[in-house]
C-alpha cells in the first residue's frame, strides 16, 4: 500500500515574506478568500532536531482543495531555509488523513522507503504534520491530520 492509497490531496504551498500581501493580490486576481492563522506547532523538528519554530498560514478553498500560503515568523524552519536558498514560491504539497493512525502509517512508509524527514509539528489534540523531501519533483511532502480548525484570526478578500 503506498502513500496515496489513504490520503487525499489538501493543498498547494508556496513560502512568501509577506502573507497579508500575497494573499491580497491573489484574493484579488482569483476571487478567493482566504483564512489566516498563526501556528506555533509542539514538538518540533527541523532536520531530526528539536527547533522551536512559528509561522503564519493563510488557507483558500479552489474547488475541492486549497491553496496555502505561509510565511515563516519566530525559529529556523524549512520555510526560512526555502526562503533564503530559493526566493518566494512554491514549496509542498500536502496530502491529508482522515485519522492519526493512517497519517502515521504513511508518515512510517515513508521512512521505511529511506526518505528523509526534513520538518515535523505536533498541534496537540488539532493534529500533527511531517514534511518529506521528494527528490523526484525537488520539492517536499507534507503528511496532515487535522481535526477542525479553530476560527482564522483574519480572513483576507
């Protein structure tokens, strides 16, 4: 059973410095709206260390998916290393599983086939997520299980 047999498709990432801005001009050119939060995750890691980190995420429904935005705030992160090595842009894309269970089993498929775990959070009893580099697209993975998201601190368009 691979990664895909469980998950279903949830978002599109891109990292940009500037959250409130980028989501206006796409709020704007798309005709989207989008819900902000602020994420300190639990439990993190970053390249298997445990590093402390925050960011903000805007989240837009398009059809039956999402498009995210995040912008990294406090800590070293993976959206801080993309940032500084690549610029703005796209950065992952995130399958989403419908119970802890099954997001840990492909999170340990994925270790199993040797691929490296390059980010992880924990957000208590809202869920977990782990980022795996792909080096087939040069681009990450993320594994999610969420349970319902509190109300955004903002909603922009």
């Amino acid at each position: 059973m691979g990664v895909g047999d469980s998950g279903s498709l949830h978002h599109t990432c891109w990292v940009v410095n500037d959250l409130e801005s980028v989501a206006r001009s796409l709020a704007d050119s798309l005709s989207i709206q989008w819900g902000v939060w602020t994420v300190s995750p639990d439990d993190c890691t970053v390249h298997g260390e445990a590093v402390p980190y925050s960011f903000r995420l805007a989240v837009a429904q398009v059809g039956d998916s999402n498009f995210e935005l995040i912008e990294p705030l406090e800590g070293h992160s993976v959206y801080v290393e993309h940032l500084a090595t690549r610029g703005e842009g796209f950065h992952h894309t995130c399958l989403i599983y419908s119970s802890r269970e099954s997001m840990r089993a492909a999170r340990d498929e994925l270790a199993d086939q040797g691929r490296v775990m390059i980010q992880s959070g924990a957000l208590g009893d809202a869920g977990e997520f782990y980022y795996f580099h792909m080096p087939e697209t040069d681009s990450a993975l993320e594994l999610l299980y969420l349970t319902e998201l509190p109300p955004p601190e903002m909603t922009i368009g």
